[in-house]
C-alpha cells in the first residue's frame, strides 16, 4: 500500500482476466478515489460468451465484442495491460507474466475463466469444432457454411455434443441457419439433421425437469434427433465413436467440457482446487490460506460459478469487501445467489427458469433480449449499450 505525502492511502488492485469478473471489477474501481487498477489480459476486448452460438449460426460477431479500451476510455486510474500472467508470489505480492514482466499488487484479483475439456479423449481434439470463444466460433461458422454449400439437396448431418445450454442453443439454429446459407445462395437446402448427444440423463441437467421437458419438446419440434446417456468414447474425422454405436457426421461440434485455466495448477502453493480444477475460496473469496488474492467467476469452486451473472455479482461482492478493506471496515460473507437461467431453443424461442418459476415461448426470448441488454448494461453507457445490442439481430457478410 502506498501513502502519499497528503496522507491518503491508495490501494493498488492487479486483476487479471478481462472478462466478466475481471472488467467488472476493475469498473468498480474505475476513477474511484485511493485505488490504482492494473487490468492485465491475454485478449484486447471483452467477449460475450452468452451470444456466441448466434455468431456461430450467421449473427454479427459485433455483438459479442467490446473493445476493452472502449469500456475504460474515460477512467484515469485502470491502466490495461496486454499480457499473459502465469506465476503469483504470495510472499513478495508480486504476479508474473509469461514473459517475466512484473506486476505488484496490495490485492490481486484472478478471473481467468476457463478452457475447453477434452477429457484427454482420443481424437477429440482434433476432429472436433468448438465455440469457446470468437475465433473457435467463426471457425466453426465457416465449416457450417462450406458445408451446407457442398451438401445442397443432399443429406448432411451435424453432431452436436453436450446438451447444456451451449449445446441446446447451437442445435436449436443450425437446420435455420442452412435455409439461410441456402437462399444466399440461390442453391437447394441440404436436408440437414442435427443429432444432439449428452451423457446425462437429459437435457440441460443444471435446469429443472420441467424446464428440461420443454427444452426437449423444442428441439423434437425443431426436427434434432437426440441421444442421452451416450458417452464419447474417441473420435476421427466425421466418426464419432458413442458408448451406443458409432455416430457419422459432416460435422462434429464439442460444446460437453470446460476446465480452469492451468494458471492455479501451476501456482500449487497458493491455490488449493477441488476436483473440477476449481479454487477453494474462503468466506470472502480469497483463495483458502491467502488474504488479498481473491478468485473469482468460473475460477472458483462457488455453487453456481460457470455462470456469467454470478462472476458479475462475485466482482461486486469483493468490490464493495475491498473498499472496507481501504476504509478499515468489517467485511461481509459470501452468499452465493442463485442466476436466472434463460436458454434459447431456436429461432425467438427460450426457456426460462427464474427460482421455482418457468416460462418458455417467445415471452422467454423476449426476457433473453432483455438479459442480453442488461449484461451490455454493465459494460457500457445506455446508449452504446443499445447499439452493441441491436447488432444481435443483423446478419454478418457471409
Ligand atoms: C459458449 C458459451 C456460452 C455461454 N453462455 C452463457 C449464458 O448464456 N449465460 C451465462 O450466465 N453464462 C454463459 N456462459 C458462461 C460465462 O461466459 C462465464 O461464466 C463467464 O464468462 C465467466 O466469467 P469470468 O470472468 O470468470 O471468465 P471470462 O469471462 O471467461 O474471462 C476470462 C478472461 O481472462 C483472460 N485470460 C485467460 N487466461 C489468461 C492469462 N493467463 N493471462 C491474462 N488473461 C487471461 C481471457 O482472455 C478472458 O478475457 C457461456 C460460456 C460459453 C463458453
């Protein structure tokens, strides 16, 4: 902790991953008296993950990005810095870059969200699309199209894996989005099938039965063929090998695995992480046995973490401890809260599950452009929010 020579004290606050708990947090402090932040992150913009499957299937990925300078333009006291951490020394209060480069902290704040899982399955990896992030998602987009071309009037099937919501909202929009590719360009159709398959006992597993049943009946509406309590076992190029028989396809989608980023099992003297790769955290969230290195968002083993609503209100839990901290105030305890889970099932359909109350239909896509706005809301002014949110329903030059 620094003190001027006016007496006061300022706080510098080193919070790493420029995602939703990193720039929320980092906004929190954002020209805020007696704080310096210091934003590190491997990516120049923050990304929406939640609207990902609709640039997938052909939406403006301008949606999706907000360029973090944007987002801090008018603060003086968050400097953004382009770099990879990999290394904490609790003892000097020091957090590294891949490069060496040096970052001191009074607090330290980790939100590195995750990466993919294989589950180190044979040839996933490698025969497999994913939709993690923009470049995997435009990637994906691509052999969407260049298939729906090839395949025009002609069978083509897409294998989806996972059916949590990520799963269920890329299935839900593939068969529309080849009527679309289609029209552009004036070719047939292919008569697409898509084939849903999960290792659960059903769709959606974190959402309730109720939830999960309408869910279901969408994508059976909407013409995907699904397969539950089927396990991967490998895979090869458009073959997937299932604990039920083989499964072919023109495409195999991989949306059934995440982990933590490696950054804590590196750093095994500071972080404990449960099985998952998540961090125990205390009361407070700072990781168990370290005061000042708070972790938050998928990072940590919280109840409802993997969850872009509960690494908003982690950064504003800390925030608000953080600032006692400065003040010399009592802190509070962590209770998690339970997120509004909106999913949407194809093309202005969505499931919502908000507590014991459940809505579908296009009142629930209605309440998902709603979520959707309130997330830009935190990012950005109204105005700017309003637009970023209007790119949602244009379509990107394919
Ligand atoms: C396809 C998809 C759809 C989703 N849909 C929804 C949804 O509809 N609703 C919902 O609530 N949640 C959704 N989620 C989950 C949600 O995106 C996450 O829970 C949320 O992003 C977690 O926030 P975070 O701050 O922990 O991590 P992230 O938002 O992932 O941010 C991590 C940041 O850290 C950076 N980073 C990583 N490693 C390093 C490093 N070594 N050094 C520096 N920077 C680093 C990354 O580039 C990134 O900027 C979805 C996730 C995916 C993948």
């Amino acid at each position: 902790m620094i003190i001027k020579m006016s007496g006061k004290k300022i706080t510098k606050i080193v919070v790493a991953g420029g995602g939703f708990g990193g720039v929320k947090t980092a906004l929190n402090f954002a020209n805020v008296p007696g704080f310096e932040v210091t934003l590190i992150s491997d990516n120049t913009h923050f990304e929406y993950h939640g609207a990902l499957y609709r640039s997938a299937v052909g939406h403006s990925p301008m949606e999706v990005v907000i360029p973090l300078k944007e987002i801090f333009a008018n603060c003086t006291n968050v400097e953004i810095i382009l770099d990879s951490v990999g290394y904490i020394d609790h003892s000097k209060k020091i957090i590294a870059s891949q490069t060496g480069q040096t970052y001191t902290y009074d607090i330290a704040v980790l939100a590195l969200g995750n990466i993919v899982n294989y589950f180190g399955i044979d040839g996933l990896e490698t025969h497999t699309q994913t939709m993690h992030d923009i470049p995997s998602t435009i990637r994906l987009r691509g052999k969407l199209v260049d298939i729906f071309k090839k395949t025009s009037n002609k069978p083509c099937r897409i294998a989806v894996i996972g059916a949590g919501a990520s799963g269920v909202e890329l299935a839900g929009e593939i068969s529309n989005f080849a009527t679309f590719i289609a029209k552009k360009y004036s070719i047939k159709p292919p008569q697409c099938k898509v084939i849903l398959v999960d290792g659960s006992s059903r769709v959606l597993p974190l959402l309730s039965e109720k939830a999960s049943r309408k869910a279901t009946k969408k994508l059976q509406d909407l013409g995907v063929e699904i397969h539950l309590n089927t396990r991967v076992e490998s895979c090869e190029e458009n073959s997937v090998y299932l604990s039920a028989g083989n499964l072919d396809a023109d495409l195999i989608v991989w949306t059934a695995g995440s982990k933590p980023s490696s950054f804590y099992s590196k750093n095994p003297d500071v972080f404990t992480l449960n099985r998952n790769g998540k961090v125990v955290v205390d009361n407070q969230l700072q990781s168990q046995g370290h005061k000042n290195i708070y972790v938050i968002g998928d990072n940590a083993d919280t109840k409802y973490s993997g969850m872009a609503q509960t690494a908003l209100s982690d950064a504003n839990f800390i925030s608000k401890n953080i600032i006692a901290q400065h003040k010399n105030g009592k802190l509070k305890n962590y209770t998690p809260k339970k997120p509004l889970y909106v999913v949407t099932v194809g093309p202005k359909w969505a499931v919502v599950e908000n507590g014991s109350r459940i809505r579908s239909g296009r009142a629930g896509w209605k309440t998902r452009r709603d979520a959707d706005l309130a997330i830009f809301r935190n990012f950005q002014p109204y105005k700017q929010a309003i637009k970023t949110w209007r790119q949602a329903y244009r379509m990107s030059k394919i």
